[in-house]
C-alpha cells in the first residue's frame, strides 16, 4: 500500500517581477497550504521537476525556503529548466530531501525508478544515450518481482500533440516503454511532467500520468503545433494511491491566481 503526492513544474522564482499578475511562487503557497491542510496522510512527495524558473542560486534558495515546509520525505528530479548540480547543493537534505537522477530506491516494498534528462544532447526534447537506457533496463532487473514505478520530467510516447512529442518529449522514449511493457503486470505507473497538463494515457498495459503544474497549464489536442496557455484550467497536484494491483490518480486543483 503507499499513498503520494505528484507535483510538477513549479518554476519557483526569486524574481518578484517575473509574471507580477500570476507570479509562479503564488501557485507553491497555494499548494503548500493545500497540502498543510490534508486531513491523510501520505507516504511521501514526488516532484518531476522544472523545480525552478531558472537554474539560479537565487531561485534555489527561494524553493528551499519554501519547501522546507513540506513535513513529508520530498524526491526531486531536475527538469529542463533545472541545474542537477545546484539542486544537490542547494536542496537536499539528507531522507528529508532527495535529489534524483538516474536512481533506484525502495518505499513500502515499491520500486521506484527514475529517469534524468539533464545530461541529455537537447533538455528540451532529449535522446537519451544507449548507456542510460541499458542503465534503465538494469535498474528494472533490480526489482526481482516487485511492484515498480517509473518517473520522469518528460513523456516517453507519442500523443498526436506535435507541440509535445516534437518538442516536449523524449525522443526515443519508446525504449524505454518496450522495456517497461515487458514487466507490465508490476508497473503501477509511470509519472511525468513538462507538458503543464493533466493526462492520463494506457499503453500496452502501462498507465501514464502527467500532473498539473502549479503556476499555469498548457493546452493539447491533435495537429496542435505550438503550446498555448490553457486558461480555464488551474494549477494542482495528483494524490495517488496504489492498493496491490490498483492504482487510483484524483486530482486537486488549486484556487486561481488573480491580480
């Protein structure tokens, strides 16, 4: 059983005029508050990075002031607006905190596996090198039978969005999925942000899940060739909860920045 919070491209900034109207850090204090006022509790916080707006030692002293007030274990993994390196230095903290790259770890009996763009040839629209998906595929040969879950900043496989899966995703993602769909009777889920929406996708057995972010979401539906805001959407986070051979993704949706 294991109980967790997914958020995603929170974009902190220690900028205060960087989108005065509906400033990123607003999004963090609504969710922070949100999550203060959870009457469950979970397991731990999974963020898929884009932690902050920029890879600034500013911004990364902005969100370890603000996420030193989650009182639950935190895993963060960098996105493309993020520097690996100034979030190991600024950020973790010991259990309390982790930084993530291309790592395994075990909570409650689950699998947790996780994907790093950053040393990828683009961070924007990755191809990860042939080393780092046999990485992955040894990382996989680890959990001997237990139940896994996967995570990533990008998206692994085509939408029909050309937005996302010519510019948002990794770009041979699908080995990785080919990989994961051999063991798809113990992937609980592969999660993912970047996009700036909600999404939930089913291949080959394996559920997707993509987070809202916390400061604005973008739009998706098919021949969309550039990304645009998606206004009557508002930022929020997945509670995610897997019971054996279920797992169940609700949604919470933050109150709406305003001037």
């Amino acid at each position: 059983m294991l109980t967790f919070l997914h958020i995603s491209d929170t974009h902190i900034s220690a900028d205060p005029e960087r989108h005065p109207a509906q400033h990123p850090n607003r999004g963090v204090e609504s969710l922070l508050k949100t999550i203060d006022g959870l009457s469950f509790p979970v397991d731990f916080i999974l963020h898929t990075g884009d932690v902050c707006a920029e890879p600034e030692a500013e911004n990364y002293h902005q969100a370890r002031e603000m996420l030193d007030r989650l009182e639950q274990p935190l895993y963060l993994l960098p996105g493309n607006h993020d520097s690996p390196r100034m979030m190991r230095d600024m950020l973790a903290d010991g259990e309390r905190r982790q930084v993530l790259g291309d790592d395994y770890r075990i909570i409650n009996g689950y699998h947790l596996i996780t994907v790093d763009i950053s040393g990828a040839d683009d961070p924007l629209t990755p191809t990860l090198p042939d080393g780092q998906i046999d990485h992955f595929a040894a990382q996989l040969s680890r959990t001997q039978g237990a139940p896994i879950l996967v995570a990533a900043h990008h998206p692994f496989l085509r939408t029909g969005v050309p937005w996302i899966d010519d510019e948002a995703r990794i770009q041979n993602g699908e080995r990785l999925h080919e990989l994961l769909a051999a063991q798809r009777e113990r992937v609980a889920g592969v999660f993912f942000g970047q996009i700036h929406q909600v999404v939930t996708s089913f291949c080959d057995g394996i559920t997707y899940n993509c987070c809202p972010s916390t400061w604005f979401n973008f739009t998706g539906y098919p021949g969309m060739e550039l990304a645009d805001a998606d206004l009557d959407t508002p930022g929020g986070f997945n509670l995610v909860m897997i019971r054996e051979n279920r797992t169940f993704v609700r949604r919470y949706s933050l109150p709406r920045l305003t001037e």
